[in-house]
C-alpha cells in the first residue's frame, strides 16, 4: 500500500457520510495533529462532496 495512492474511489451518499463520521470520531479522539494531514484532507474534501449535494 502506498502513502500516495492514485487510485480514485467513489462512495455513495451513504458511504461518505459514513466515512467523514468515522473520521470526525478519530479526529475528536485522537486530535486533529495525530490523525495525520491525509485524512484531515480527505474529510475536508468528502464534507465539501457532501455540501454540495
């Protein structure tokens, strides 16, 4: 597995609410600074996906 993985994925409705759910459960647990930038970006970019539905 690579840290700069360039496949795309696509999720459902469902399914990118309940990946920023778990991301935002991590992020209140672990801190913002522990979860790491990657997934801090991701979350950001899937909240902006589902924003704009």
């Amino acid at each position: 597995m690579s840290a700069n993985a360039s496949t795309s994925v696509t999720f459902t409705h469902t399914q990118t609410v309940a990946v920023v759910d778990v991301l935002a459960q991590w992020m209140n647990e672990l801190g913002g600074e522990e979860i790491g930038e990657g997934l801090f970006k991701l979350m950001d970019a899937l909240t902006n996906d589902l924003e704009r539905e």
